[in-house]
C-alpha cells in the first residue's frame, strides 16, 4: 500500500473512513523535496498535511479510502496481487 505524496491534497478522508487506522497525517514539511502535482492542484487546495501510511499491513482491503481520497493518490496491492487505485467518487 502507497501513497503517492505529490497527489496527496492532506484532505484526511483516508484517515477518517479506515477502520484499522492505516494512515496519519504528517506535516507537509516533512516533505520538503515532493512536489505538488500540478493536475490535482488545479482541482483541489492542498492543506497543511499530507497522508502518510504507517500500519499498511493492517490493510483489510475495505476501499473506503480509496473513494474517499480526492487526490486519486492511494494503490493498494492485495494479498492476491491486485492492484487497487483510487478514485474521487
């Protein structure tokens, strides 16, 4: 499981709707050297965090946070090799 950190907007719904608290909010200045992606800045605003994983293999699979996340940034490789990507509901 991945967040792609460019595309991240810090919008949090990732950490709101995962039942297993797969992700934290961390400072955006902790990554200093990831650069906004330009396609979802013209969609979105980009906040004062961004999504970081820290229990990936707590992962159960859910998707919630996949159609949660506004910035499509979030790939999920399941147990069978999977691949699962976001996308904005």
């Amino acid at each position: 499981m991945e967040v792609a950190l460019p595309r991240c907007t810090g919008c949090a719904h990732c950490k709101d709707v995962c039942p297993v608290n797969v992700f934290d909010l961390r400072p955006r200045e902790q990554f200093a050297g990831v650069v906004d992606d330009p396609e979802v800045a013209a969609k979105f605003q980009f906040r004062a965090e961004r999504s970081l994983v820290v229990n990936g293999p707590e992962c159960i699979v859910c998707a919630a946070c996949l159609y949660e996340c506004e910035g499509e940034c979030i790939r999920i490789l399941d147990s069978e090799g999977h691949e699962h990507r976001s996308v904005y509901k």
